[in-house]
C-alpha cells in the first residue's frame, strides 16, 4: 500500500508546487508592474493631481532635492506642492529602464525629465518597494541634469 501512495504524494507535491510558482508573478511581469506604476505616477504630475501622486509616496520615502534629502512623505509633499500650482505642468518624466530584484521586492526606475516644452533637462533614478498591500511605492528618488553625449 505505501508503495502506491508514494507516487500519488509525488505528484501531488509537484502539482502543489507548479501551482504555488505559477501563482507568483515572475520578474517580467513585476517589471511591467513597475512600469506601470512610474507612468502612474508620472500622470500625476501632468493631470495635475497632487492628492495622487501623494498616494505612490512610501511614508519613510526619501526624495533629494538637490544636496539635500527631503525624509519622509509629508516633507516630500510639501517641498513638491508647488509644482502642482499653475495649470500647466512644469515638466514631466516617463521610464526608460526598469529592474526588479530577483526577490521582487525592491526595484529600479530611470528615464528621462523633460522640460514643458519637452526638451530632455535630467535623468530620474527612483526605488520603488512592494509593500504588504501589493503596491509598489516609492522609497528614494533623485534626479540628475541631462548631459548631452
């Protein structure tokens, strides 16, 4: 009898197995999840909507404005309110490079900053983290001048 039942367990392992793997998501579609959360994001600022783009902001999130760090949500709102003001956003961004870590966890985003009247005035370089709820939300960002090639 236990010789029966041992294939059986086998198999059963294996299906629990596959079906646990198949249930993740793999790395392409976290990067794709990321990539759809920076344009999100990015939308905020052309949509003017400054109650969204709070929304992606991790609480302990760190944004550097340029020596200095801006910690934490609340300081980071209120340092980027102003861009949110006048009717006409003062610039935008969107992702060139996604990385996800092998864990899933922690990712990369880094594409172009465009002035309003798009011509390309820095790089942005944002970490994003998967938090408990399934969001991705943003723990660091810094952005740097574009330096033309």
């Amino acid at each position: 009898m236990m010789r029966s039942v041992l294939p059986v367990l086998a198999c059963a392992m294996t299906f629990a197995a596959c079906t646990a793997a198949a249930g993740e998501p793999g790395l392409e579609q976290l990067s794709q999840q990321v990539e759809n959360t920076e344009r999100a994001f990015a939308k905020t600022m052309a949509d003017r909507d400054f109650e969204a783009f709070t929304s992606f902001l991790s609480p302990e999130t760190i944004f550097f404005s340029g020596e200095t760090a801006l910690r934490g949500s609340a300081q980071v709102s209120e340092a980027w309110k102003p861009y949110f003001e006048e009717a006409a956003a003062p610039f935008s961004w969107e992702p060139e490079i996604i990385e996800v870590l092998d864990s899933g966890t922690l990712a990369l985003s880094s594409g172009p900053v465009l002035d309003a009247t798009g011509n390309r005035v820095g790089t942005f370089n944002s970490i994003w983290r998967l938090d408990e709820s399934g969001d991705w939300k943003v723990i660091f960002d810094k952005g740097n001048k574009f330096c033309e090639p």
